[in-house]
C-alpha cells in the first residue's frame, strides 16, 4: 500500500512537472521586426531576438490605436500630402517657374500675433541661455528660477506621473519628455503674457535629450471630448523656457510651457499627446510642498 502510494505522488509530480514545461512560452520581437510566440527556445525563428513578456510588446500595427477623431483632422491638417495644402504647393511652383515672386509658406499661414500677447513683457530678467540654446524666452526666468522650476517638474512625477520616454531601435533611452502644472508659474506666465487668468491654464514641460536628436514640441491635449493643438509659433500659447525647436544636443535639457483653455482643467484626468505617443494624468493632483 505504501509502495503504490508513492507511485501515484511520484506520478502526480511528472504530470505537474510536465504540465509546467507545457505552459512555458518564449515571446518577444525579431531584428526584422517580427513578432514570435513559441513553446521552446530552440523554436525561435531569429537570431538574436528581444525577448519579452506578451503584456509588454508594443501594437503591431500602432496607427490603429483608438484616438480623438480631432487629432486625426490635426494630422491632415499639417499633412503635406493633404490635397488642401497640395493646392497652395502647386501655386508656389507655378509662380517659381514663371518668375513670379510668392509669399513664403511662413508669412502665408502664420497666425496674426494677439494683441497683448507679447507687448510690454518685462526683459529685466534675461533668460539662461546655454552654448546651443540662446532663443530669448517670452516668458524670462533667472537662473535660479528656472533651476527650481526643473526640480519641481521632476519632483512631480512622484504625485502625478506624466511624462514620454522615447528610445532608439536598440532600446536605450534617447529622449525623456516630463509635464507638470505649478500653480505659482501658472499665474507669473499668464501675466507676463498679458493672458486672462480666468480663460486659460498653463503647463511646463521639460525634455532631456539622452542622444542628439531634433525635438520640436507638437502637443496635443484631450480632455472630456475637447481637443487643443497650440500653435508652436505662437508665443502665448507655447514656447520655450530654455531652449529652441531643433536640434537638441545630447546632455541639454529643453524646457518650455503649454497655455490652454480653461476648460482643460488640471485638476481631472487630462490626456497629452506627443507626436503619435500619449499619456494621462491628474497635473494637479496634491503633492504638498511641490504644488
């Protein structure tokens, strides 16, 4: 009896033990981009693949990813494919080959400055400026100030976690966009912009460049169905801290802001788009003595 009782433990060993050799899998991506999910490690189809668990393989296909139908209309409003803007490309060849003079594209769809926006913003203050980055801000900040604005966009992301981490083919990290919101420099950039308190909220983000890449801030906020684009030429609804759109040096950090409308409100769930890459977060989320 005790004979037959070990062999049915050893058995029901065997059987789990095969059971878990059933149940491994190896998953992961391929140089050529291709995706795998195989039972043993020899049944990888590549050399050298990725390995990674299922939940954290990026889409497959990340343009079918479900977005605002707005930010669709964004995107094929700047399309340069778009037949809309292929009319005006058109007219400027004809003009070219004519030898008419047209207006360039810049001075054509630039939008007409806001009366305020930028008048009578104090310059005593001249903003850091570094060896790459010396774009005079609209918004000035001492050095001091803007070092503490930096810790405290750092420091946020322990209360209200927002930020874009963007990495190369090989998978190190090339570029690292943070957000936040401050109360306190929500109203010095509304004044020094000469914009309604009560019409609009102001963010600050940062970019840290881990390698030399060329960073342009194309942000685009969703929040309860409404959508906002800021016009990157325009200085009060964004703009450079530190910093100018380009090329951004491995090492430099890039800081700037973000005015929208205050119906985007901090204080809920609000959804930032950068290029095709978004994150949501609560800005204004409590956080004590970093608020």
């Amino acid at each position: 009896m005790k004979a037959r009782s070990v062999a049915v433990t050893l058995g029901a060993l065997a059987a789990l033990a095969s059971g878990a050799r059933a149940d491994t899998s190896f998953s992961g991506i391929c140089p050529d981009g291709s995706y795998f999910i195989v039972q043993s490690r020899a049944s990888i189809p590549c050399a050298n693949p990725h390995l990674a668990d299922p939940s954290d393989l990026p889409p497959v296909r990340p343009y079918l990813l479900p977005r605002p139908y707005t930010w669709y209309v964004d995107q094929e409003a700047r399309s340069p494919n778009n037949p809309y803007n292929l009319l005006e490309t058109a007219r400027r060849i004809r003009d070219a080959r004519a030898g008419v003079t047209s207006p360039a594209p810049s001075a054509a769809s630039a939008p007409a400055p806001q009366p305020g926006a930028t008048a009578g913003i104090a310059r005593a203050k001249p903003p850091p400026q570094s060896e790459s980055f010396g774009a005079e801000s609209a918004v000035p900040l001492a050095d001091d100030e803007l070092r503490d604005l930096v810790r405290l966009i750092s420091l946020r992301q322990d209360a209200a976690p927002a930020s874009f981490q963007i990495d190369d083919v090989h998978g190190a990290s090339s570029l690292r966009i943070e957000l936040a919101y401050s109360a306190a420099f929500e109203a010095y950039a509304l004044a020094t912009l000469g914009r309604d308190p009560r019409a609009n909220h102001v963010l600050v983000w940062s970019a840290q460049s881990a390698k030399t890449s060329d960073f342009r801030p194309n942000f685009f906020v969703v929040q309860s169905g409404r959508t906002f684009r800021p016009d990157p030429q325009n200085a009060a609804e964004l703009g450079f801290l530190l910093g100018a759109p380009g090329e951004l040096p491995a090492g430099e950090m890039a800081v700037g802001y973000l005015v929208v409308p205050a119906s985007f409100d901090p204080a809920k769930p609000l959804e930032v788009f950068w290029n095709d890459r978004s994150v949501e977060a609560v800005l204004a989320a409590e956080a004590g003595p970093t608020q």
